[in-house]
C-alpha cells in the first residue's frame, strides 16, 4: 500500500458521520459476556453473533470500520462468506487487532507493557491478505492508587509503552496497514484519580506517543488516534459534568496532538452507551469545525452491549438486535457530528 492510500484509509475511517465498531473481543472476553447472559461460550455462538452484528442492513450509513478479532477475521456467514466480504459490501473498512494483551513491566510495579510486537511483521502479511486495511493496538495506562510508590504512570512505563505504540505503528504502515494508535488511560483509579490528575496525565501520555511516533518515522496522516476522554477515576470524590469532559479532553488534544494526525476515534472506556453518545456530542458541539482533525468514535461496549442483550443468543431474536443497534450506531453517528438528541426520532 502506498503512502497515498494509506492516507486515504485513514481518512475514510474518519469521515464526518461514521465511526468505527470495536468488535475485536478475544476469545475470553466474548465469553465472559456471554457467560453473564447465560450464552453458551462456543466458537459457533460466537459466529452466530458477529453475524449479526455485520449483517445488520444499513449499517454502513454509520459505520466506516469494524475492528476484528484474529478468530472473526476467519470466520464466515452460515451460507459460507468471508465476514471481511460482508463488511466490504456494506461499504465497511475491515480491521484487525494486533496486539496480545498485557503484562507487567519488568521494573514498574503496578505498571503495564502490551505484548504481540515478536512476529508482527508477519502477521501483518497475513492479515492484509486476508482482507484488513487497518489495524489496532492498545497501550494501557493506569493512574496509581492511594499510597502506591512510585506514582503511576511513571517515565519508565510512559517510554515503554510510548515506543511499542510506535513500533506496532510503523511496523504496520511499512506492510500495509493503517494503525489505529490507543494509549487508553484507564478510568478505574480511586479518590485520587480526579479530573485534574486525569487531565495530568493525558498530558504527559499523549506527547511521549508522538515523540516516539516521530521517532520511528511513522506518518501522521496514516494513522488513527483512538484516546481516552479526560474522566476522572470510577472511585473519585467529584463527578464531573459532560461539559467539564468535553472541554478538558478538546483542551488537552489541542495542546499534545499535531494537527496532520488523520482522526480521532475515541475509546468509550466504560462508560454507558448514553454517556459515551452524550459525551462525544459535546466534544464535537464545542469543536464546532474548529478541531484541525475529525473526531468521531470506536466504541465496542457502547455500541454492542444492549444489541447483545437483545439477540441473547436466538435467532428469532436476530431482527429485534440488529434494529437496536442500527439505532445506537445512528445516534453515535449524529454524535460525531454534534446533533445528537436522545430523543431524535428514527430516521
């Protein structure tokens, strides 16, 4: 792929109005899901519900990508077709996830690196020819705990992560892909992760990504960023408004993020499906055509979570599930363009 067409992904996967379905669960997150619902956690079950999700009709009015998960990429339709061509029909980009988890870092207690860099550049080979165009890998960043020393993150884990992020990104551009670069700070801190603390450390996350990225040559236009919003921790004393989010994060983006950089497609990072939807209709309302990049949404949770529900697993139910989340995906499209309303009828 070229440099050209690698720009030209991106800015697809970004286009006002469309987002991207995280739908790259691993095996054991899947079924965990499933389990809570009392869905058999078999391979075939979990075909049957990508099936669903993919085949929804229209919906790729809303969505530009789906991001899969190394099983699913494999998978096909019960009538025999590839879920990549399905995607391809509906006008939808496939994705794939390429990192293997996490694990701790060696020398940074409480801290984490992502694994999946050993191989990659052959498994970048093999996703491309089986359909992907871009590609994911998730940094996790989490901020201490009361009492814990040294206070996380630390500068031995920013770098670490930082430059795996930049690998992964340039490893990825080099073989075809477009990466979708995530340094996820996580949202479960305690009292102490307040909005401020929070605002802190995206500040320091976010710069040390594109100093590393610079670093490894890695082109800006060629990539998707898909940040954390600026939310204090689930255990923090105060709340904060969705307007205080949507002005910190606007905030701390403008300052850290260069303005070539494709997109933004935000993380929901545990929040509800309203508030993720909420949330990202503030950011683009203060945007208001002013932010030098799209920013829209990948959501996984946000998005699935209540069509899951409302499949359970049966096929009657097929129908019902995918009109849940033709309309959630419409509601998060109307939020990437800031004229969400929980209220707005269908359309």
């Amino acid at each position: 792929m070229t440099v050209r067409s690698l720009a030209d992904v991106a800015a697809a996967l970004v286009v006002p109005g469309k987002g991207i379905l995280a739908a790259d669960e691993s095996t054991g997150t899947a079924d965990r899901r499933f389990a809570a619902l009392g869905i058999a956690q078999t391979e075939q079950m979990r075909r049957a519900y990508r099936e669903m999700l993919f085949t929804t009709p229209g919906i790729g009015r809303y969505l530009s990508g789906v991001i899969l998960y190394d099983e699913t990429i494999r998978q096909k339709t019960k009538d025999g077709k590839p879920f990549v061509d399905v995607l391809k029909d509906a006008g939808i980009l496939a994705g794939i996830k390429l990192d293997a988890g996490t694990t701790s870092l060696p020398f940074a207690p409480g801290e984490k690196i992502t694994e999946g860099l050993d191989g990659l550049q052959k498994r970048v080979a093999e996703y491309v020819k089986l359909g992907a165009t871009f590609a994911k890998w998730r940094a996790v960043i989490e901020i201490s705990k009361s009492g814990v020393s040294p206070a996380t993150p630390t500068a031995r884990g920013l770098l670490a992560n930082a430059h795996a992020l930049a690998r992964y990104a340039a490893i990825c551009q080099e073989g075809g892909l477009v990466p979708i670069v995530e340094p996820e700070v996580l949202m479960d801190g305690d009292h102490d992760h307040t909005i401020e603390r929070s605002r802190e450390v995206h500040a320091v996350v976010l710069p040390a990504v594109f100093e590393q990225l610079a670093a490894l040559g890695v082109r800006l236009d060629g990539i998707v960023l898909k940040p954390s919003m600026v939310i204090p921790g689930e255990k923090a004393p105060r709340n904060a408004s969705i307007e205080t989010i949507a002005s910190e994060t606007l905030e701390v983006l403008s300052e850290t993020v260069p303005a070539d950089v494709a997109g933004i497609a935000f993380l929901s990072g545990g929040q509800s499906d309203d508030e993720a939807t909420q949330t990202l209709n503030e950011i683009n309302k203060r945007a208001a055509g002013s932010a030098p990049w799209p920013l829209t949404f990948s959501y996984g949770r946000a998005l699935q979570q209540a069509a899951l529900r409302a499949w359970n697993a049966d096929e009657a139910n097929v129908p019902k599930a995918q009109a849940v989340l033709l309309e959630r995906a419409r509601l998060t499209s109307l939020a990437a363009l800031g004229k969400y309303d929980a209220l707005a009828p269908t359309g």
